[in-house]
C-alpha cells in the first residue's frame, strides 16, 4: 500500500515530508505519512531533490538556491541515514557550491587587479561577487570583496536604475509595437542587471515588479506568434521566436515554464512530422531527438521509430561504395554533420568487419575535429558573433549531442542572435 502511494502523489507527499521536518505537518498528515517506510520518503525526497539540482543548479546556475537543494537530501538522510544516493547528491551539492564559489572569486580577484575598467568590466566584477556571495554569504573572502566594491556596486545600482526608469517611461509613451517592446525588455534588462549586482536591492525588485504586466503580455503575444508559425509550417521563423520567449520567460523569473516546454515540445515534434513526410529523414530525426529530449511520448517516440525504419530503407538502395563515396564527398565539403549522419547510418547496415574497421576510421577522423570546432564556437560565442557560433555548435550536437557544454551553448547563442536580430542587444 506504501509503494502504491509514493507512486500516486509524489508532489503531495513530498510537501507533507518537508513540512513534518519542519515541524508544520498535523497529526492527520502524520497519519498519512505512517502508512510509508522511511526509505520509501527517502526515495521520494532524494528524487526531487535531483530534479531541483539539475533545473536550479545545473541548467539555471541559480545559486542562491543551493542551500534549498541541499536541504532535500538533509531530510532524506534523516528518513534513511544509509541512502547512499542522498548521501553522493549532498557531498556533491557540497562540492558544487566550492568549486563555483572559487570560480567567482578568482574572477573578482582578476578584475580588481586591474588598474582601469570598463563599466562592462565593473559590472563583471560586482556579478562575481554577487554570486560568491550567494553561493558562500558566511565566507571572508566574499566579505572583504564585497567591502572593497561596495562604491562600484553603488554607482551601478543607480545607473541601471535610472537606464531602466528612463527605459520604461519612453515604453509608455511609444505608440509603435515594436519599438515600445524593445524599449520594456530594455528596462528589464536594466533592473536585472541592478539586481545581479544587488539580489536585495529592494528599489530594482520594485522597478521590475512593476513591469510584470507589460512582461507578461510581451510572452503571450510571442507565444501566440510563435504557434501561429508552426501552424503555418514556418519552423524554423517560429524557433526564433521560441528562443525569444525563452529568454523573456527566464528575465521574468520562470512564470511561463509549462508553456515553453510545450512550445518547445509541439514545434519540434510538428517539425519532425513535416520533414518526414517531405522524407529529409537526417533532419527529421534531429528534430525528433529535439521533442523527446523536451518530453517523452508515446507519439515522438513512434515518430522517431518511423524515421529511423524509412532512413534505413531509402540508404538501403544505394550500394556500400556508393554511400561511403557521397560520405567522403562530404566530408570532402566540409560538412562534418552530413558525413557524419552517413557513415553512422552505414555502420548500423552493416556486419562486415573489414567495412566497419574503414567506417571508425572516416568517423574517428570527425570525432577528432569535435574539439577545435567546440572551442572556436566558444571563441564566436564570446565574441558575440552567435551567428557563427551557432552554425558551429549545430554541427558538434550533431555529431555529439553530449559534447562538453555544447547544447547548452547552443540554446543561448540561438537566443542571443534572435535577440541581437530583433532588438539590437542581447540584454
């Protein structure tokens, strides 16, 4: 019966968990939780303390919440001292927050060096302390960094401040659309940038509190926009502005989750569908990986089997020597991605020894250049030349998906281009 409503309820009966810990549960909650083991809570809590460290800390780099995933594995050790999972998440947790918290420090220690800074170069400054201090508010160092750039933070704080009040006070006298939108995300910008430097700055939380609404109705709008695209089958006009409303949900603090995920998820399964029926399977499959990656159904799953049964039958035709000829042509070319995608699918038809020893040795020379185009995407990204960046990121994804930080990359050079192609700046 315990096991039966672990699986049924988990949210609610990790609420009540958390609130028995913290003392606030009642004797009926009490009642409710007897009915479960303690490892079963263990289990129950140690699972959403995962799901939280991967979203806040992993993909979101929210460091002021590392001591509330922390507290997720503390009280599942209290339930199960010998849970050797919540036990390896809170040492890593542990070392997650000293290895970011060094991080940040050396990179305020490096600025301050510096005898003369930009003002892009202060703010860099004040956000690494910033940070640190979310990460380790009882450290020294992070004390006596924040003491000796207490003045800067000041004169940012009031900048970004006065940028983002002038910002949204021409928004509200701007009767074209597009222009009183840029001028809003403009004073976002402003405010969070006022925040980064400040997380308590009480003034900036104000000033972005109150331009909630206008944020709010900038999503929709782009979120209508974007299912409009997809509908019209304008896919790749429509992930731009996915990426845009990506971005705006993160400035807004995260209120339209469920509606980018199945933006996200709806776009790219739709995508999927529509290049299969034109049978560009490699592109299909892409796009089929993208909505599983999203979400996992019954129905991308079923796409993606479809996908990889019609990609095998249409390359069936083409003799072995055939394949590898138009493989090296492409690689020949220098599209890596295409090479890559045919010489893959030619070791998954074949059994023969000799033939599979020469295709690792093509798709070793590949893997090899993985590397050097990581890194020079990196050089475009931190170069703001995303563009480029893109292009060169979209070929290491698809050669390896789980390249270093690459689709991470991927995501935010998609956003900050779409960005710089609407409004001129990323933030």
């Amino acid at each position: 019966m315990g096991r039966n409503i672990g699986r049924a309820a988990p949210a609610a009966l990790l609420l009540l968990l958390l609130l028995l810990v913290a003392g606030c549960a009642s004797l009926a909650d009490e009642k409710f939780l007897s009915q479960l083991g303690d490892p079963a809570k263990a289990r129950v809590v140690t699972e959403e303390g995962i799901a939280l460290y991967q979203l806040a800390l992993i993909k979101r780099a929210e460091y002021q919440r590392v001591g509330e995933v922390r507290r997720y594995f503390e009280v599942a050790l209290r339930f199960d001292p010998n849970s050797r999972q919540a036990q390896a998440y809170l040492e890593l947790v542990d070392s997650y927050r000293t290895a970011e918290t060094r991080k940040r420090l050396r990179e305020a220690e490096s600025l301050l060096k510096k005898s003369k800074r930009s003002q892009q170069e202060d703010y860099a400054l004040c956000l690494a302390v910033a940070r640190a201090g979310q990460l380790a508010p009882e450290d020294d160092e992070v004390a006596a960094l924040r003491r000796q750039t207490a003045e800067t933070r000041g004169t940012l704080v009031s900048l970004y401040l006065a940028n983002g009040r002038q910002a949204r006070s021409k928004a509200k006298t701007e009767s074209v659309v597009n222009a009183r939108e840029k001028l809003y995300i403009e004073a976002f910008a402003s405010f969070n940038r006022a925040l980064a430097v400040e997380p308590q700055n009480s003034a900036a939380q104000t000033e972005k509190n109150s331009l909630a609404t206008a944020g709010k109705a900038i999503v929709s709008e782009h979120l209508e926009g974007a299912k409009l695209l997809a509908a019209k089958g304008k896919f790749a006009e429509a992930r731009k502005e996915a990426a845009l409303v990506e971005d705006l949900n993160r400035r807004l603090g995260h209120p339209f989750d469920g509606e980018v995920v199945e933006l996200s998820y709806s776009l790219n399964y739709r995508w999927a569908r529509n290049l299969f029926e034109r049978r560009d399977y490699p592109a299909a499959l892409v796009r089929a990986n993208a909505a599983l990656a999203v979400r996992k159904t019954e129905e991308a799953a079923a796409l993606r089997g479809r996908i990889l049964q019609a990609r095998q039958k249409s390359q069936s035709g083409l003799s072995y020597e055939g394949a590898l000829g138009e493989a090296d042509r492409l690689l020949a070319e220098g599209d890596l991605a295409g090479a890559y995608s045919r010489l893959d699918s030619l070791v998954r038809g074949t059994k023969d020894r000799a033939r599979l020893a020469a295709l690792e040795t093509r798709l070793e020379k590949v893997r090899a250049q993985v590397p050097a185009l990581y890194e020079k995407a990196l050089g475009f990204y931190r170069a703001e030349d995303f563009q480029n960046a893109v292009e060169l990121l979209e070929t290491v994804v698809a050669i390896d998906v789980e390249y270093e930080q690459a689709a991470g990359y991927l995501d935010k050079a998609r956003i900050k281009q779409k960005l710089l192609e609407q409004y001129g700046a990323d933030e």
